[in-house]
C-alpha cells in the first residue's frame, strides 16, 4: 500500500516537474514575441511598404477637383455610428466632427482622445486628414478610432469635401496640373455644383480643348473663390 502511494506520488511529483520544466522553455521561446512589435508605427515605412498605399494614389488635391460633397454625405453613414456633425452635436464613440478641417487634431476640448492621435500634433487639412481616413491606425498607433480606413481615394476625397462644408469652408487646394483626373471628372459628368462642373462647363463652351490642363485651371480659380 504505502510502496504503491510512494510510486504514484513520485509519478504526480516527475510529472510536475517536466510541466514545470516545459513551462519554462516555451516561456522562453515565446518571450521575444511582445517586443519585436513594438518597432511598427514608423510612418514612412508604412507609406513605402503599404500595399495599395499612398505611393498609388493621385493626390488629394487633384481628386478634389472630381469629388461631390453630396456622394461624401453618403459616405459619412459609415461614420455617424460613431459620430455627429452637426454644429454642438453630441460625442458619441467619437468626437463631434463639426468645423474638424482646420481645427488643432483633437479638436473637441471634453472629448478624451488616445495618447496617439495627441501625439500626431498639427490641424486637420487635406493631406493629414487623407492619410488619417486611409488608415487611422497607421497615421496615429494606438487610436481609439476602431475603423479600418477607407480605401477608394476617389470616396475620401468626397468625405473630406463634405467634412470641410460642415462649418469650416476651407480653401481647396490648388490643382496640379493633371490630366486624367479631370476627364475623369467630365466623363461621370459631374453637376452637383462642385469644383467639377466648372470644368465640364468649361469644356462645353471650348471644345477644341478637351479634358487638358487647361481646363484644369477655371475649376481651381472657381474653387478657391468658392
Ligand atoms: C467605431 C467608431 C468610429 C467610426 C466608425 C469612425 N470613427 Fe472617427 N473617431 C472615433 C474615435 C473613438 C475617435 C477618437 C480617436 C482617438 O482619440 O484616437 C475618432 C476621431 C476622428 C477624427 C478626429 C477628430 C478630432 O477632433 O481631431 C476624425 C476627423 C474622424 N474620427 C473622422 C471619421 C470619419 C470621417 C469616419 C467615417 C469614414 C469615422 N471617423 C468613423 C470613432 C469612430
């Protein structure tokens, strides 16, 4: 009796000793695994490496001539889960979005914004805010904003546009000289009395000069008077 209680006592007591053992092996394997992430949140990395990132992008200035504030109304459904825009609407998830563009990032004084977005710095203009809406994650690492960003370039440029209607009216950036983007814009015949109509207009009454930079130059002067 007692010879068969000493041999399973030394089975449970091996027994423990080799988990013990196993424990502190995998312990050591896995280690090094919390710290080798911490090097990500290097923007410019992001920007070179990132599949379908910036680098593919046109630039924000020249989709704005071809965006629709009306088409980013519609695209802001995917943002009124979290937030208002109306003048001194409620926080939600996040932060009233009133007068953003332009605004110091972190606009809304009571709103408790991550340590990452304060860390970013600066005011909400085009650039930014298209980097930030492509990828919240990338542009401020650890970010409150749980939303995947958006990909379409073309969809961003219509929600910033609708962004900046929403009490800020801050001048569009000039228009680099760009070809493609504003046959583009022609083609999908845009009438919602954006900086693309001028342009179609423009072309309507010249027609020996379609779609090229030049025709590029009225939407920027009707933008920017705008
Ligand atoms: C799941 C909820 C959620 C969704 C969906 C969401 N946001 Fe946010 N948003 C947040 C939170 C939370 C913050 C605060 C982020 C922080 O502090 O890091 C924020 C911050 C922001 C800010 C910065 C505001 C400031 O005061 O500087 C902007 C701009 C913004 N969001 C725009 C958008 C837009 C546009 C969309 C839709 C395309 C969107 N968000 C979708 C939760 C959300």
């Amino acid at each position: 009796m007692n010879d068969k209680f000493n041999t399973i006592a030394g089975w449970v007591l091996g027994g423990g000793i080799v988990l013990l053992g196993a424990t502190l092996v995998t312990n050591e394997v896995f280690k090094h695994h919390p710290l080798e992430q911490k090097g990500y949140p290097i923007e410019g990395v992001e920007e070179a490496g990132g599949a379908g990132g910036a680098a593919e992008d046109p630039p924000i200035a020249a989709l704005l001539v071809t965006a629709d504030a009306t088409r980013g109304e519609a695209a802001f459904r995917k943002c009124s889960t979290c937030h208002t825009i109306n003048d001194g609407g409620a926080n939600g998830i996040g932060p009233n979005l009133w007068r953003t563009m332009g605004s110091p990032l972190g606009h809304i004084p009571g709103f408790a914004y991550s340590d990452g977005l304060k860390a970013v710095g600066g005011t909400w203009g085009w650039e930014n805010m298209n980097d930030w809406l492509r990828n919240p994650r990338a542009f401020a690492a650890g970010t409150k904003m749980t939303f995947a960003g958006i990909s379409n370039p073309q969809e961003r440029a219509d929600l910033i546009l609708y962004l900046n209607a929403q009490g800020s009216n801050l001048p569009l950036p000039a228009a680099p000289a760009a070809e493609a983007p504003a046959a583009e814009g022609d083609a999908a015949g845009n009438a919602s009395g954006n900086a693309a109509a001028p342009a179609a207009e423009g072309n309507a009454a010249a027609p020996a000069a379609p779609a090229s930079a030049n025709a590029a130059a009225p939407a920027k002067a009707d933008a920017a008077g705008h």
